[in-house]
C-alpha cells in the first residue's frame, strides 16, 4: 500500500511538473512575440500592400482604389472584420482574398484563373498577400462582426461546420481534433476552440500573420492549407468552396473578437 502510495505521488508530482513546464512554455513563448511585436515584419507587408492598392497595374493600368470590399467601392477601414460575406456582383460568399482576385480582374484586367493558380510565394500571389495583410491591418482592433443573414451566407455556415468536424486521411483527423475543445496543446502551443469565440486576438482574429518559424507572411488561405496538410489531407485548391466556408464558420463563431491582424506566430 505503502509503496502504491508513493508510486501515485511520484506520477501526481510528475504531471504537476508538466503541466507547470507546459505554462512556463507558453508565457516565455507570448514572451518572445511580445517583445519582437513592435518590429513585427508583416509591417513591411503592411506597406508593400498600401502601395499595391494605390498603384496603377495589370493590363488596364488601374489602381485598386474602387474596390469593392463590402462597404462600398475604396472603403477598406472596416472591411476585414466583416468578411466572408455574400456579394452580390459575384453571387458568391467571399473572403478577402477571393474577393481581392475579383477585383485585380475587373477592374485591373489580371486573369483570375491564373491567379488562382499561382503558387504560395510567387509573383501575384505576393501581391495577393501583401494586400490582405494591409486591409487586415485597417481594422486592427475592431470587433468582427461577419454576416451570417444571406442565404447563402448561412449555407456556407453549415458546410463549413460538417467540414470542420469531418474525419478522415490515415490519422482519422478532423479541424475539431485539434480545435475542438477547450485545454488542448501541441508543442506546448494552446490550441484554440474554434467552435465559439475563442476570445480577442484567437484563432481566426489573428490571420493573416507572420510566421517566426518560416520568415512567412500566411494569410487565411494558406494557414487553412497547412492545416489539411498536417491533417494528411489533399490541399483544397486556392479559393475553393471549402476553404470559405471554413472561414465563415470560424469567423462567424469569432464574432465580437478583437481582430490583432497582422499578428505574429510560431
């Protein structure tokens, strides 16, 4: 009895000492982003995509000025935090990025196959990102508030959430395996519950972001790419179906959160 006794406390001491190196991780690592936020390099992605959107490109040698981003054409304070949202022009529901390609083809003449078809990383794709990460950063501190009113907003809702909980791929993996419930890490990173608001600055409220691992600007589509690829999924293409509605589920479910975008991460 005695020594069951002691074999207990050994274990219960063990996972005390854990659970504290885990906590002690997780502060040195919030530690480390604090004190690189105020040279956080997604500002220089900032300022190449303010340029981008001023500057006269593509065939018809037109700014992005007259963009539509949902609030009406030019208006980019504010817009981020309400997106994905449903656009009538398109009769579609779009993210930024989606409906950033819409407008470099309208109005600037781009060819938004090719586009969509560039890869993470090159030419336009750049340019893609670099504009979301600035029109992100308009709206650096507001609340999001994403429609979920339209018909097809709340269609795009219910597929993003059987998506979300879908398993399957060798591991048997879902969105919800990691994000799912609350309390759960993966290399000593707090893994968010992305079926409520996970709170300010969580989860959907912090992408576009710049990855410290890989000197990377990801926007959402991208971290929602390396996400089925981790899961042994296929990669979705590049504005599918799939991708938006994920995001709507999610930014639907981060209503009222603080958006900290360009935020910085592991």
């Amino acid at each position: 009895m005695k020594k069951r006794m002691l074999i207990l406390g050994a274990t219960l001491g063990m996972a005390a000492s854990g659970a504290m190196a885990q906590d002690s991780a997780a502060a040195g690592i919030a530690k480390f982003r604090e004190m690189l936020a105020d040279g956080n390099p997604a500002e220089l992605f900032e300022m190449k995509g303010e340029e981008l959107w001023k500057q006269k490109r593509g065939p018809k040698k037109v700014s992005l000025e007259q963009c539509d981003l949902g609030l009406g054409p030019g208006v980019v304070k504010g817009a981020f935090v309400q997106l994905p949202k449903y656009f009538a022009d398109t009769k579609r529901v779009q993210d930024l990025e989606t409906r950033l390609v819409t407008c470099m083809e309208t109005l600037q003449g781009f060819n938004a196959a090719e586009l969509m078809n560039t890869p993470y990383g090159k030419g336009e794709m750049n340019t893609i990102t670099a504009l979301a990460t600035w029109i992100g950063g308009e709206s650096k501190g507001m609340r999001f508030k994403v429609s979920n009113a339209h018909a097809q907003e709340q269609a795009m809702y219910e597929v993003g959430k059987r998506l979300f909980f879908y398993r399957a791929g060798p591991h048997d993996f879902s969105c919800a395996t990691c994000h799912g419930a609350d309390d759960k890490r993966i290399r000593l990173q707090d893994l968010p519950n992305l079926t409520k608001n996970p709170g300010d600055g969580v989860g959907f409220a912090a992408w576009p972001a710049y990855r410290i691992s890989n000197a990377q600007m990801w926007p959402m589509q991208k971290r929602l790419n390396d996400c089925y690829r981790q899961q042994r999924f296929p990669e979705p293409k590049w504005g599918s179906d799939a991708t938006i509605a994920l995001s709507v589920y999610m930014g639907v479910n981060a209503n009222g959160a603080e958006s900290i975008v360009p935020a910085l991460k592991r």
